[in-house]
C-alpha cells in the first residue's frame, strides 16, 4: 500500500507548481481532485487513505555548474537538489543547442563527477577534461538553456528519444521549473537578432579572402538558417551544427535557391573557424563536415552523439 502511495505522490511531484499565469488550470488542484475521486474505490479495495497534506517535491539545495564542449554548442548543466534535508542528488541536462534547444538526455546522479563522466562518453572527444571543465554557472546563462523547458508543459517530440529521455520527460520540465523559481533575477525578453552585419561581415570577408562577391540573397539564406539553431554563440560550429543547416537549407527551399546557398557553405565556415579560433582536429571537423553539403534526404542523425 505503501508503494502506492509514493508512485502516487510521485507523479504528482511531477507536475509543475501552480501558476495561474501559465496554465488555465492549477495542476496541484487536478492532482489533488484525482486522488479524492479515487478514494473511494481505494478504500473499498481496503487501502488506507495516505496521501500527505502536502506535495513535496525536490527543491535546489545549491548552485549550478556548466560544462560546454570545445564547440560550444553542447552544455551539460548540472544543479544539486534535494527533499529538504532528504535524499541530496544532482539533476544534469544535456543540451543540443546544434539544432534548437534541445535536451537530448537527463537524469538523477549521485554526484557531478558521475554525470560528467557520462556526459563526456555521450558527447566524444570534443568533450573530454582537456577541453571541458564545469564551472559556476550564472542565472542568466541557466535561464536561457533551460528556458524552453519552463515555457510549456508538453514538448514535440521527434520520435527518435531513448527510453531513459522519454521516462525523464515530465521529471526534467519540474527540475528546471524548480531551479529557475529559486533565481533572484528576472528574465530578459531576447531581442530579435539583426543579420545584415552578419551578411556585410561574411561577403566582405570572402571578398577580400577569395576577391568574389556572392549574391547577397544567399547569403541571407545561409545566415538565417544558421540563426534557427538558436543558442551558441552564433559563429560555433560543430559538425552537427554544419549537418543540421544543410537539412534545414536543402529541405525548406527550392532545390536551385538551397544550392545556391549551400555552394557558400566550406567559405561559411571557413569564416565560422576563423571567428571562433578552432584549431587542429576540431577546426578540421568541422569543414570535412561543410565539404559534405548536399543532403540525400536520409535522416541518419543521432540526437545524443554528435562526432
């Protein structure tokens, strides 16, 4: 009966916290309707009314730590929680930021060592000590990765998540909302960003670098489709990042007009590189990937690996 009772009490620990604002409808109060309708045929079939008088659920019991990997469109974010003094543990989201804000794993760990142990075996080399150590991670930083999850209560899912995400799904939304509800600072509404000095700044360096001047249409075409991958700093670019805006491009446009762009693709990030000062393998990655920029319409890419 116990059991019961905590899968029950779980689940409603799940839910996010009232929020007019957010929601029509107070989920609290849903849950809490659910169970007193239960009750019952919960006491006919002889269990003992248990529920608490309040839903508890995990709280931040310290500050979080941030990891990006050598491209710096890969976090992993890391916040200790805990029951009050119950059951201390780490909650790590691991983000794509390749292709929109994504968390593409997530999960509850005894310490940061272990989930960063797996973090790096998930994300590869480009992840590994040498490139990648946590540090302390501001409010805003944390916000902005974990925006997506605070904003709603579903999220579209792609099909191709592991069962160890999907069984996360609802679990990683309340951490995120409950690490966010304890930060002192307000969010800031982003601004839309302005291309054109992107636009000027590519086709005047591929002018002077390759003395050609592409059409400005295309370039527009290839910057605000890059732009769509949302979050690293706009000039990081991993080799998935590089795969994801060929689909996006090839995909979205008709086939002349997503050549056109896609043929500026090897010099775009060439630029990238040169902004961002990747160097060796890395850098090398990266334009084998840009080298390749035609898509054959397979969708062969894992969300989670990305070397």
């Amino acid at each position: 009966m116990d059991d019961l009772w905590r899968l029950l009490h779980g689940l409603a620990a799940m839910t996010p916290p009232s929020s007019g604002q957010m929601l029509r409808r107070d989920p609290d109060l849903a849950v809490r309707e659910a169970i007193k309708g239960a009750m019952p045929a919960l006491a006919k079939a002889g269990i003992a009314p248990g529920w608490p008088s309040d839903v508890l659920r995990a709280a931040p019991a310290g500050e979080p730590l941030l990891l990006a990997d050598a491209y710096g469109s890969r976090y992993a974010l890391l916040a200790p929680f805990a029951w009050g003094e119950q059951d201390p543990h780490w909650y790590c989201w691991d983000i794509d930021r390749c292709t929109g804000d994504r968390v593409v794993h997530a999960g509850v760990f005894a310490s940061p060592q272990e989930a960063l142990t797996e973090w790096r075996a998930a994300v590869g080399t480009h992840a590994a000590p040498a490139f990648a150590q946590p540090a302390p991670c501001d409010q805003a930083t944390a916000r902005d990765l974990l925006d997506p999850l605070c904003r709603s209560v579903g999220a579209l899912l792609l099909g191709t998540e592991s069962r160890q995400l999907i069984a996360e799904h609802f679990r990683l939304r309340q951490r995120a909302r409950a690490l966010c509800g304890s930060f002192t600072l307000a969010p800031e509404p982003k601004p839309q960003q302005d291309l054109n000095p992107i636009i000027d700044d590519f086709t005047a360096w591929l002018r002077d670098r390759d003395d050609r001047s592409p059409e400005r249409e295309d370039v527009a075409t290839l910057a605000d489709n890059w732009s769509h991958l949302s979050g690293p700093g706009y000039h990081a670019c991993s080799p998935h990042r590089i795969e994801h805006a060929v689909i996006l491009i090839a995909d979205g446009y008709i086939e002349k007009y997503a050549e056109a762009a896609l043929d500026l693709l090897p010099q775009w990030v060439e630029w990238c590189i040169e902004r961002t000062g990747l160097t060796g393998e890395l850098a090398e990655r990266a334009r084998q990937a840009a080298a390749n920029n035609r898509w054959d319409g397979s969708d062969g890419m894992d969300l989670r690996r990305i070397e």
